[in-house]
C-alpha cells in the first residue's frame, strides 16, 4: 500500500479595494497542486460578481435602475467575447453535459457557425486589425439575429457560470433599446475592472503568446486547435496569486484595454 502525502494548503486572504468600495474580505484554501486555465474561471467569476454588485449599487444609489431582468435576453444576440481561461472553461462545461443535452448545444453552435459563414463573418473575424472594425463586425453578427446556443425561453440556462463579459453587461437605458445597441444610444453601467481582459491578459503572459479574444460561439473549433494550451499546468497557489494580482489591476497597470 502506498500513501501520497496531501499537499501543501495555502490560506489566502484577499481584500480587494475599488473604486466603488471594498469587496468582502474572503479566506480561501488553495491546494498545491497542478491547475490549468479552466480553473482560473471560478474564482474570477466570484471576484466579477462582487466587482458588478457594487457598481450596480453605486448607480442605484446616484437613482438609476437596472432595466436588465430575467427573460430579457435581447442582447444575447451579440457577439460574446471570451478570455482563453473560459474558453477552456466552458468546453469542458459542454462536454460534460449528458449526451443528449450536449448535442442540442453542439447542434446550435454548429448552426450559428453555418450562418457566421455564410455571411463572411468568420473570414472577417481572421482578418480583424482595428477596433472600428471589430465594432462593424459586432454590427452584422447581431443582424444574424442568432440567439447565444445557451438562451433558453429568453433566459441564460447557464447563469451561473457565464462569461464575464455578460457579467458586466448591465444597462440603465430602457430595456426596448436594447434591439438595436449599435444604432440606439444604450447606457451600460461602468465596470471598474474588465474580468475578460484581465484574464486575457494574464492567460497570454502565461503561455507567452498575445493576448486574443475568442467569439464565443466559436469556441468548440478554437479549444480543438488550442487543446494543447488547456493541457499546460502551473502550481496552484502560485497560479491563484498571479490571478489576484491581475485581476486588481497590478499587473496591468501600463497596458491597453484590449
Ligand atoms: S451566456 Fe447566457 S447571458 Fe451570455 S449571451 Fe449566452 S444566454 Fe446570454
């Protein structure tokens, strides 16, 4: 019989400042123990819920309101972009699901791929070069009117572990301009730390490559031809530190939004 030892367990406390408040002070224990990617995601989405509650309560406070609620849905037309880290992320949420329901998402991810074709986007997408480009692009991806393959009766069927990107997407604006966000003057609240960049960031320093943003509905091709990269490992501890300090910001302190 053999006996591994456990390993080491690190207690991090985190108390993180923005400029809408303080988060809650949190204790977590991180095994030491090889992680990837993919399990960046957790943490920084607890981290995004608590950047998003208090800049929502900084706008109810100034005597706005939230006009976003569930079955809603309309924005979920919009090109969705995500870090590597959810990429890898939600691949995995996918291929866990039963085989049925999987292949009900794999069926409405290869529709919108289809219909992304057809219209040139994808040959598009490889090409990008500027932001006024990519706003143009965002435009004829929502006039596909192709609804995110997890909407569901007008609601996200996977709340809780959504991209960060739709964390963030809060609007102030009345709900009916949302069907058309490129045309109609929309007023999203505003987010101190972008969780999508900073994970970005972070996951492109790690492999030493530039950072890049995937379509989410292109993520089942982009993880197939990435598969090596959600192989890569780093001590946990180590890889849950580099996470807090870049997603307060430390890290990214003379770089660009992307
Ligand atoms: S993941 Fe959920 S919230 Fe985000 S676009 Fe899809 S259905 Fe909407």
């Amino acid at each position: 019989m053999t006996t591994d030892n456990p390993p080491e367990v690190k207690i991090i406390t985190i108390n993180i400042e923005t400029p809408d408040g303080k988060l809650p002070t949190a204790k977590v224990k991180i095994p030491d123990i090889p992680m990837g990617l993919a399990n960046l995601v957790p943490p920084m989405q607890q981290l995004c819920n608590g950047i998003v509650e208090l800049a929502i309560k900084r706008e109810i406070a100034s005597g706005s309101a939230i006009s976003c609620k569930k079955g809603c849905g309309v924005c979920c037309c919009q090109l969705v972009p995500l870090s590597a880290p959810e990429a890898f992320f939600l691949y995995g949420y996918i291929k866990s699901l039963p085989t049925e329901r999987r292949t009900i998402i794999e069926s409405r991810f290869n529709e919108i791929r289809k219909a992304m074709d057809s219209a040139g986007i994808i040959e598009r997408l490889l090409k990008i070069e500027d932001t006024k480009e990519h706003k143009v692009l965002a435009w004829d991806y929502f006039k596909l009117a192709m609804p995110c393959p997890f909407l569901e009766d007008s609601s996200c069927s996977i709340h809780q572990i959504r991209p960060f990107a739709c964390r963030e997407y809060n609007v102030t604006s009345p709900a009916e301009l949302c069907v058309d966000p490129f045309n109609n003057k929309i007023q999203r609240i505003k987010i101190p730390r972008n969780m999508t960049t900073a994970t970005a960031r972070l996951s492109a320093d790690l492999c030493g490559v530039p950072p890049t943003l995937i379509p989410m509905t292109l993520l089942l091709e982009w993880v197939t031809e990435n598969e090596a990269v959600g192989r890569l490992t780093w001590s946990g501890i180590w890889l849950f530190e580099r996470m807090l300090e870049y997603a307060t910001g430390t890290e990214l302190e003379d770089k660009e939004e992307l």
